[in-house]
RNA sequence: GGGGAGAUACCAGAGCGGUCAAAUGGGACAGACUGUAAAUCUGUUGGCGCAGCCUUCGGAGGUUCGAAUCCUCCUCCCCCCA
C-alpha cells in the first residue's frame, strides 16, 4: 500500500491523497461505505460501482468469522472472491464490537470472549487470532484489535483502556509482520488511536501509534456520543501527530457536515453505517439538506428526491414514490434511499477533493456544511 | 317470514355496574439512528386554561349514589332456516 499527497488546502488541513492498494487506487479525501457481513445492505454492487461510485468497502472481522466463517472464507479465496468486490477492502477487527456489544462480552488481558448475537456461543477473539481472521478475509487494509470505549468514560478507565489498546497493538504488529497474505497480494495494518475525551490520553496515544510508522493510522472512539465540538477538537489534536504522509482514517465518521469538517482538520478515509441505516428508515441527506421521506409533506411532492442529485434514482424516482414505497413497506424504497445517500456521500467526498486542489475547499465547505445540516 | 348474534375511538377488537378517556393489534403522525445485535427502536394518536375539568362506547328514554356495562323502545348490520 502507497500513499501519495497531491495537494493541501491552504485555510485549512485538508488534503486531497491517493492511496494504491493491490485491488486498486483510491482518491482521497474518502467515504467507505460499511459492508459488515459482506454486503452493503440494500445496494448492490453494481450500483456500488457504477452509480454510486465506491473505492473501498468495509467488512467486519467479528460478523464475517461468526457468519460465514473462516472455512468458507479461505475456500473462496477470501472475501474478494467469496463476494464479487474486486475493488479494496477494509476490515475493522471486531473493536466497535467489545463496544457495541458490550453486554455479552468479557475482557481481558488476553483478548474478549465474545457471546455470539446469533446463537450464544462463546468465542476468544485476541489480536493474533484478529490478525489470523482477517488474513483469511483478505482486506487490503486491516484493523488493529482495540477496544474503543464508550462515552462517558472515566478518566481512570479511558487510561487503563488506552493502556491495552497500545499492549493489543504491539501484538498485532507482531502477529501481522510474521504472517503473510494467504492469497499472493500485500495487506496494511492500521494502528487505532484511542484515549476518549482526554487530551493528554490523546496526545500520548497518537504519539504511540505514530511511532509504528505503519502504512496508515486511525482514529477511534469518536463519534460515540460525545458532543460534535469535542469530537473535532480531539481529531484535530490527533491529527497535529499522526504523520502528514500517510492516510489518516476517522473511524465511524459520520454526517456529512462531520465528514466536511473532518477533512478540512485533515482527515483521509472516513466510514459510517448513517447513509445506509438511516436511509433504511427513511432519511435522505440531499444537496440542500436533510428529508424525512416518510413525513405526510412529500406525499404530493412529484420532485425528484435530490433536485442536484447524481445518481440515477434521482431522476428516476419522486420523492411521493418513494415515500410511498416506505408507507407500503416496500423492499425497493430502502434500496433507493440507499442508493442515493451513498452516492451523495461519494459526490461530497469527490467534490472535496476537487476543491481541494482547486485550493477553495474552505469556503466551499462552511456553505455546505450550512445546507446540508438543514431540516427540509 | 322464523330463529340467533351484534352495534365500542381512523380500522379491527377487548371490556360486560364503580379502579374506563376505555386493553391489545393495525393504521396514521412524529422522533431517534455516527468503525451495523438495526428492512430497527421510541413516542403520540377525543378536547381544554392538562397533577384537574369537559364531551365520548348506534339513537331516545329509564333503573342506580354511580352505566360502555342493567331495562324498554327505535334504527342499522351480520349469520342460519324458509
């Protein structure tokens, strides 16, 4: 994996990148979209790739191992195979989960036991076998196992917390610089910057991580809850650390507002369920704000769902159809709302870029962040 | 024509003398959702000057301290037999 700046924002930290990966490049400042199972729930792939216009993918190393598992996965080749995605590929390594599922999980110094969500069963996941699992899978680049903490969070816990994210990470590295790619192709490893709300936890963790040198470096434990503001002010933070020359990836992230915000503080990859789950259930973010599409006002509107919109559902489908379809319960209103929340995504995230190199990224981002956070 | 059963809030449907402004579903309306235990979850759904009051359970009378609940008549619906 090779990262390669092609231009940065005068007014601002943002940059515009270009990551090369084995499965293909991708242009940065970018959104992932989040395939936890193996699939972008809703959208198909080739919608993905065409319309849409996705570079990279997540998967999700704890529901991949429960379901389909390590032997299906490594029969197909890994997950590229197994699913048809032949563009890159990123796995998270199971830490949202120590977060997530935190009811029916144990941690320890070891690794966390893990009580499936599906049957009960119970399974170890430490981070060599984080790294050996997602080997298997095959993402071009890999997650370290962390534990990302909730918010609130105690001082006294975020510290000890942060403590064995760092041990973890230290055996990760290890587990992944002895091992090699099962299917001929180079792997990265990112390391995750942890430490909650704390400043000095922060600054010490990212100095941590930065001292790895790996191919890129994430943050985590954002986006959990914590007030916006200090959400940037500790990217920020973080990003004054980790190394300019390599992506910078902020986990969970986020609204489109966030995302602007995040790559004007100098952020490179970003990921979030919120395009996909939200417009499951019915929310559109568009070019002039945010819709509800099950609200009794669009039950007359015949305007396109995005009157600026770039994908094909724009054009094809009313804002009355497809409210419509979600009164009725249809499959294909969560496909369209899918589909269209992931292609302005990828349009946000595109547009930045090119202003960005047009070096008028700023001002172009404190107007859209005023649309885009508007209740339509 | 004979026999039986029933009319409850937007719909379906409990309740069968006081603890009922009325269970439960559905629908409708609104909100939430940030490295996906989510095609999920939550709230509201008679009115108001809202810890209280007012008008509601087909209609009109009646019994009772008190009626959606009991009685009388009326209207309407459903089922069976002819």
């Amino acid at each position: 994996m090779d990262f390669t700046l092609k231009g940065q924002d005068k007014k601002s930290k943002a940059r515009a990148g270009e990551i090369q990966t084995a499965h293909g490049v991708i242009q940065t400042p970018i959104f992932m979209p989040v395939g936890t199972v193996g699939s972008v729930k809703a959208v198909h792939f080739n919608d993905l790739k065409n319309d849409i216009k996705a570079q990279i993918i997540l998967g999700n190393t704890y529901h991949l191992y429960l379901r389909p598992g390590l032997d299906t996965l490594e029969q197909a080749g890994g997950l590229h195979k197994f699913n048809g995605w032949d563009l890159p590929l990123l796995t998270d390594s199971g830490g949202y989960q120590v977060y997530s599922l935190s009811g029916t999980r144990k941690m320890k110094e070891e690794g966390v036991v893990f009580q499936s969500h599906i049957d009960g069963s119970r399974h170890t996941f430490t981070p060599e076998k984080v790294m050996d699992i997602q080997r298997v899978i095959g993402a071009d680049i890999m997650m370290a196992f962390d534990e990302c903490t909730p918010y609130p969070c105690e001082y006294d816990y975020a510290s000890k917390s942060m403590g064995l994210t760092h041990r973890w990470l230290k055996r990760c590295i290890d587990q992944f610089d002895s091992t090699e790619s099962l299917y001929g192709y180079p792997q990265a490893l990112f390391p995750i910057v942890q430490g909650s709300v704390y400043r000095d936890l922060r600054i010490q963790s990212a100095e941590e991580i930065a001292s790895y040198g790996r191919e890129g470096n994430a943050i985590g434990g954002l986006s959990v809850g914590e007030p916006i503001e200090i959400m940037y002010e500790l990217t920020e933070l973080v990003c004054s650390i980790l190394p300019e020359n390599k992506p910078r990836y902020l986990m969970g992230v986020g609204t489109p507002a966030n995302i602007l915000e995040s790559i004007a503080l100098g952020i490179d990859m970003m990921d979030c369920v919120m395009p996909t789950r939200n417009g499951r259930n019915g929310m559109l973010f568009t070019s002039e704000g945010l819709i509800n599409i099950k609200n009794e006002k669009w039950k007359n509107d015949f305007s396109q769902l995005d009157p600026n919109g770039m994908s094909y559902v724009d054009s094809q489908y009313t804002r009355a159809y497809l409210r419509h379809l979600f009164q009725a319960q249809e499959m294909l209103a969560p496909m369209i709302a899918s589909v269209h929340n992931l292609n302005f995504y990828l349009w946000l995230v595109g547009e930045a870029r090119k202003k960005i190199l047009e070096g008028t990224f700023t001002e172009w981002k404190n107007k859209m962040v005023k649309q885009l956070t508007h209740r339509l």
